[in-house]
C-alpha cells in the first residue's frame, strides 16, 4: 500500500507525532515550488518493518473511521508477510550479486586498460604516470563537438533565484533520526565556488598541505549528463525548467579513463610518491561519481560513523529511484547508492534506460580541466532559443553562442 502523510490526520492528535516517526526515512528532500528542505517518508508499507507496521497499525486503529479502514487492510498485508519472505529474499540476493558481478567487471576492465600486473602501485607505476599524462594531453585537445557527440557533456543549472551558499545543517547517514547527530557545514553552489573547484590549490595548499575542501564548501555538485546523440537533439529539453538559471557545461571523462581511474584507487600505494601523485590525480581529475536515470530527489549528508569526526560529506546517498521493470519510484537502498556509483563509470547505461523522466542526475566532481575551453558558462537565450556563451571570469556575453541541438557557432 501507498503510504501517505494524510493519515496522520486520521490519527489522533497524541499519535501523529509517533506516527509520523515511523514512516519518515529521515532523509530530506527540496521541495520544488519553494526549495525549502522538507522530511522524505517511506513510499510503500512494504517498506515498514514487521514491528513498524505493527505500530502503524495500532495507532490508526485508534484513529477515526478512515484510519480504522487502513488499519484493517495493513492487517491484511502484515499476515500475508510470513508467505512472501523468501521471494523477497531472493529478490535481494539476486540484486546484490548483480550489483557485486558489475563492481568486479568494471575493476577488472580499468586494471586490464590501466596494464602492468599485481594489486600494488610497484607493478604498474609506469602505467599509471602515463596514463596520468595522457588524460591532461587529451583535455587540452577536447572540443565541445567530441564531448557532445561522445555522449560525455554535463550540464549544471545555477538557479540564480535559489539560496547559492552558506552554513548548512546535515543529518549523519547512520542517525538520521537523531538531531544530536546533526552537523554544521559550509557549501558553496555559486559560478565562482565552480571556479574554486578548478583550483587544485584549495585542495592541497601548497604552503601547509591542507586540503580546504571542507572550509570553502567545494563538495561535490548535481547536473545532468546529456544525450547528445539523441534524435533529434534538444539541449533544452534535457535540462530543469529554471527561468533564471546559468549553465556550466562540462565534459565528464570517458567510460575507460574514468574506470581506470576506479582502478587505480583500488591499488595500495607503496612509496610518499605514489601516495603525493595519487592525491594530484584526484585534485585534478573532473569525473562522475553517481549517475542516475531519473532525478534522485537526494541532498548533503554526513556518512562519517564518528560522532565527533570532520564531516564527510556526499550528495546522492538518498532519495528515490525507479527500478528497472518497476512503473513507480521507491525510497533507495545501499544497493541502489552503489549502482549509482557502477553507473557513473559506465555512464551510457543511464542514458539508455528509460527512467520515465525527460532529465537524469549525475554527481559531479568538479575539478581542473586542462582545456582553456571548459567549463563553458551560457545563459538561454529564449528569443533566439540558444545558449550564449558568456566569459567564464567576468560573466559577460560573448559573440559564440551553442544552438538548440548542440552545434557551436563563434
């Protein structure tokens, strides 16, 4: 059964307050007609506990007539549990070996592309400063026509009527519930906290080494990975309905280098050099970190397990998702949070599924592109219906412009 908050209307007025409780996820979620931060509630009663609906069931049952009729068919489905828990057992394994075939096919395919041999940096160190070298040769050399026809292009929406930056409360991912677990931290959505990204700098201060991440709010950012070989082609039509927006577009790496990337991570680093250019690589590195087919209605948590602990802070570790073979969106679990992850390293995928909505999300890692090209900031041109260019540093208009279905011109 679908669950609603209006029950709690039905309920009476010592019980809402519980019964909120048991079926609130403890994520958040913006609300889009005011973008304030809202509570995230279960979707189905399928995914109450057996104790949780126990408990909804008793405190509709003492609810007015409406509650007793939804207490009476909870019923129905708690006694029906018992039968169906293989089958959703098994649903789950099979999930979770997919998902653990697909993690291990993907190590694989970087280590085969990254060469050398062992789990070490000491037997294929050359591979990997190599590699390194030819990722920045190639971002030099990257035009905006191979990104969009590879199918690589991202694009974030800086909504110039939204709230862009400040101190922000997050929920701990393993407390949800708890205030106490609750954590104060910077974030930094505007064009110039984009621009501090690219700074490899304010990742690794070249005077004590600190990494100011965390100081500047220069976390991971959402977008949406366009289809740009799509028939017929609308930039457009791909991205949110912001009337006041500027659009930072950015190539995402391609599927190899991102999975040799992936790859490179899983190797223990052996000497202070390995560890010195392990660190440069992911300072300077632009790539996906979650993708998804649809949106994932997510926002910032802290996923450090230490109360006390510097905030470790990851967008896109909630939300919701429609499942292949499913017709509606259901609250993600840890499986989905990981496929977010495969997706990102094999990113054709979510462009291939149809999730039902015109616009996907990525997580974005924004870091220092090689190119003087990128990122390219553009604002929509709705009378001549294109995007012009504007100059990344002052944001003045330029004289280039990208059309509608994605062609360059000046």
């Amino acid at each position: 059964m679908k669950i609603q908050t209006g029950w709690s209307l039905y309920a009476q007025d010592q019980d809402r307050p519980e019964l909120l409780s048991l079926i609130t996820t403890g994520h958040q979620e913006v609300e889009k007609d005011t973008g304030r931060m809202i509570e995230q509630y279960k979707m189905w009663s399928s995914d109450l506990t057996d104790e949780e609906l126990g408990k909804v069931i008793t405190l509709l049952a003492r609810g007015n007539v409406f509650a007793q009729n939804i207490a009476k068919d909870l019923r129905l489905e708690l006694a029906e549990r018992p039968a169906r828990a293989e089958q959703r057992r098994l649903t789950l394994q099979l999930r979770r070996d997919e998902l653990a075939r697909t993690e291990e096919r993907l190590l694989r395919q970087g280590l085969d592309q990254l060469g050398g041999a062992g789990d070490t940096w000491d037997g294929r160190r050359d591979r990997i400063t190599a590699w390194w070298r030819e990722v920045k040769v190639a971002e030099l050399a990257e035009t905006w026509a191979a990104a969009l026809a590879g199918d690589r292009m991202t694009a974030r929406q800086v909504n110039n009527e939204s709230v862009l930056g400040g101190d922000f409360d997050v929920r701990n991912n393993h407390h949800r519930l708890d205030r106490a677990w609750d954590r104060k931290i910077t974030l930094d959505r505007t064009l110039n906290g984009v621009r501090k990204r690219l700074d490899p700098r304010h990742f690794d201060d070249p005077g004590t080494g600190r990494n100011r991440k965390g100081e500047l709010g220069l976390h991971d950012l959402s977008g949406s990975l366009l289809h740009g070989t799509r028939v017929p082609l609308s930039i457009y039509a791909q991205l949110k309905p912001y009337a006041n927006a500027t659009v930072v577009f950015m190539p995402a790496p391609t599927e190899r280098d991102a999975q040799i990337f992936n790859a490179i991570q899983s190797l223990k680093t052996v000497t202070e050099g390995d560890v010195k250019l392990m660190r440069e690589m992911r300072n300077r590195f632009t790539r996906l970190r979650l993708a998804q087919a649809t949106d994932m209605h997510t926002y910032l948590l802290n996923i450090n397990e230490v109360r006390d602990g510097e905030p470790v802070v990851r967008y896109g570790h909630s939300g919701l998702i429609r499942r292949a073979g499913q017709k509606t969106e259901v609250n993600v679990d840890d499986i989905d949070v990981a496929t977010r992850r495969t997706n990102a390293l094999e990113h054709h995928v979510v462009l291939a599924q149809d999730g039902g909505q015109a616009v996907n999300e990525v997580v974005i890692v924004y870091r220092e592109h090689a190119s003087a090209l990128f990122p390219v900031f553009a604002e929509w041109n709705k009378a001549k219906s294109h995007f012009t260019v504007l100059n990344r540093d002052t944001g003045a208009p330029t004289k280039a412009h990208i059309t509608d279905d994605g062609k360059w011109v000046g």
